[in-house]
C-alpha cells in the first residue's frame, strides 16, 4: 500500500495516524537493513494545515514514533547567512533576517539542500516546504514523499483557535488561549492559568499573533488560495 496515493485529512487521521506510523517505521527499517534498494536516500513526509490547525502537534508526534526528524528551513536558511562556502552564500547573496524568501529562491534552496551528499539517507518531516507545486515537482525529483497529511478542521473552531494565539517575543513560542471542547474537538488553553497575558518560560509578556477576526479571515483566505493546487498535486 503507498500512502502517497491520497492526500490524508485530520478527520481520516484519527483512524488511520497509527497506521501511517506503523508503515513509515516499517519503510525505514527495511531502508536500514538495505532490504529496499530502489529507495531514494531522501525521503519526506509533507504535513499542510492553515495556521492553528495542528500542523505543530502532527509534526512532534511523527518525530517520537519514526526516524523521521523536522526540516527547519529556518536553521537551513540561518547556515545560508552564516556560511563562508562561497557555492553556498551566492544561493541567495542578499538574504538578510527577517526576510520573507520568494517561491523562485526556495527553488535554489532545496535543490542545494537536498542534492548536496545524494549518498547520505535522510528522513524529514517537512511542514514549511513546499509551498508550490514547482516545489513539489522537484522533491519528487529530489526524494520520495512517502506521505502528504493535511491538517484539517471546522472554519469556526479554527477562526477561535487562531484567534487566542499568543506569541513570545523572547522565547518565540505560541501559546493557546482558547480552550475547546465542542463538536468533537478537545483543546486546552496553554497558557498560564494565574497570569494569562505572561509567558510561562521567560515571564515576558505575551502579544496577540493577530489582531482581529478580520486579519484571521485574511490570513486563511491567503493561505487556502496558496496552498488549493499543492492540495490538488497530492490527490
């Protein structure tokens, strides 16, 4: 059976995330014992969601149960800064902090990323990449996308959810204000119970990820318009 044949949805997830998990241990103990050698040396798991929709949580739990490990294109694109390997540094010369990276330069990245030492196996878990079905032609030229999961749920419990987002500025964490129990989603406040607007690590203060409803209904509306060919990509 090849999970790359459907796009999975939160809603087949409860049925099925055992599963998945199962084959995809399953896949890498016969990569390891070299028993399947027509595997690529780059294998991917691809998770998509809106913001708030549990992409974060999927993601932690299928790094606990599999030798699959998080793709931090954050940490990939600070080495891009920091390098001094000249092959490296002209990727994208003008890259500075803070600097949103266009579909057209992600290009660049994952081809370097990804066809640098093409002997060394990797498992990844990708959940910022791709953002476009350029980009996930060429992993698939790259790797093998072993599953494509997207995360899924009610526009109204997701609207709330996103709306109780709240973020350090120091420890860069977001946090969950909302708590919800209804419609057959469960989901508790994360943040402190005697000081809500306080980090729990750091005790600086804590600052609304969006301001409005109006911002959250923006930011689903671009997301959902993104990302619906990636979504058709992986049907």
């Amino acid at each position: 059976m090849c999970i790359r044949d459907r796009l999975y949805t939160s809603v087949d997830l409860i049925f099925i995330c055992g599963r998945i998990l199962l084959m995809i241990s399953k896949v890498t103990v016969l990569a390891n014992k070299g028993i399947v050698a027509a595997e690529k040396t780059k294998q991917f798991i691809v998770l998509m969601g809106s913001p708030g929709a549990g992409k974060n949580a999927l993601r932690e739990k299928l790094a606990a149960h599999t030798r699959y490990r998080t793709f931090k294109l954050g940490n990939c694109l600070k080495g891009i800064m920091a390098s001094a390997e000249p092959s490296f540094k002209a990727i994208l010369p003008n890259l500075h902090e803070n600097q949103r990276v266009t579909d057209e330069e992600m290009l660049k990245v994952l081809q370097y990323r990804f066809s640098r030492k093409p002997e060394q196996i990797e498992r990844l878990i990708l959940d910022t990449v791709p953002r476009s079905v350029a980009h996930a032609e060429l992993l698939d030229q790259l790797g093998d996308v072993k599953a494509a999961i997207n995360v899924v749920m009610k526009d109204d419990v997701l609207v709330e959810i996103m709306e109780g987002q709240r973020k350090c500025k120091k420890c860069q964490i977001i946090f969950n204000a909302a708590g919800i129990d209804r419609d057959g989603y469960k989901l508790s406040s994360t943040v402190s119970k005697t000081n809500p607007e306080q980090c729990i690590y750091c005790k600086s203060k804590l600052f609304k990820v969006f301001n409005d409803s109006k911002e959250v209904e923006k930011r689903l509306s671009e997301y959902r318009s993104s990302y619906a060919p990636l979504e058709e990509y992986y049907k």
